[in-house]
C-alpha cells in the first residue's frame, strides 16, 4: 500500500515543480490536479453508467409502466387500484434515482481523494485573503482547491464539446 502511495505522490507532485514560483507553482499544480480528478471522475462515472445500463433501462420502462397504469386506472375511477399501481411506480422510481444518484457521485470521488493528498501535502499552508489591517483574514487549501475543481470541471466540458464538434 505505502509503495502505491509513494508512486501516486510522485506522479501528483510533478506538476508542483513545473513552475518556479512557489505560489504560482501550487495553483499551476492544484490546476492540474484538478483536470485529473475531473477526467478520472467522468471515466468513472461513464464506466458505472456502462456496466448498470441495461439495469437503469429496465427500471426506468418499470416505472413509466407502472405509472402509465396508474393513470389509466384514475381514469377508470378505481381509486384503490390507482393507489396500489402508484407506489408500485414510487418503488421503481426510488431505485432508479438513488442507482443514478450513487452512480452520479462516481464524478466526484477523486476530488475528495485529491483533497485528502493535498491536505497531506498541503495541510499547514494557509492564504491571506484580507490584509492584516483588515482582520488578516486566512483561508487553507480547500478555498482555492474548489475553486480551480470548478474551473477545471468548466474547461473539460468545453473541451469535450468541441472534441465532440469535431469528430
């Protein structure tokens, strides 16, 4: 375990190093950091989408079934076998949206775990977002960190988009 930590720490402190300046150095390899946690984050999340396709589909069709049928029997007057259809059709549609949900998240996994590296690496930095005659106000990593997560996730979509366009 320590060794495949080793080996991580190495790959993810690289691009720290590519730039001189400390502080522009950290941003620059936050940055980075950031764009591989989003790339590791959609394949992950359009792996989970692969693999429980046909299980998603499936719960889906259930649930528009079921719910079909309920509306058929509210048209039909028979309340109680409205009732009995409609949460049939809830049950299908709580699976299907905590599947989605939990396959969601799958994005947004390597963030955490680039969080916790950096807090490892990065934990005692802290950055003055107000002079100190105005309260020396200081904030750590996490700030910045989310910061250029959603810039990053910003620029992998646009990219994406134009590499859709283009081929």
């Amino acid at each position: 375990m320590w060794v495949f930590l080793g080996i991580i720490d190495k790959i993810l402190i690289g691009p720290y190093r590519w730039v001189h300046d400390p502080i522009l150095g950290w941003l620059f390899g936050t940055f980075i950091l950031c764009i591989w946690a989003v790339i590791l984050g959609e394949l992950t999340l359009n792996l989970a989408f692969w693999i429980n396709k046909r299980y998603v589909k499936e719960n889906l069709t259930k649930t528009d079934y079921y719910f079909q049928q309920s509306l058929k029997a509210k048209e039909a007057g028979d309340e109680d076998a409205y009732k009995k259809i409609n949460r049939l059709a809830n049950e299908e549609f709580g699976k299907s949206f905590f599947l989605l949900m939990a396959m969601g998240m799958g994005f947004i996994w390597p963030a955490f775990f680039a969080a916790a590296w950096l807090n490892i690496r990065f934990g005692d930095i802290t950055f003055l977002i107000l002079p100190h005659w105005m309260g020396g106000y200081q904030i750590n990593f996490i700030g910045p960190f989310i910061i250029l997560y959603i810039i990053a996730r910003f620029v992998v979509s646009k990219l994406r988009y134009l590499l859709k366009r283009l081929i």
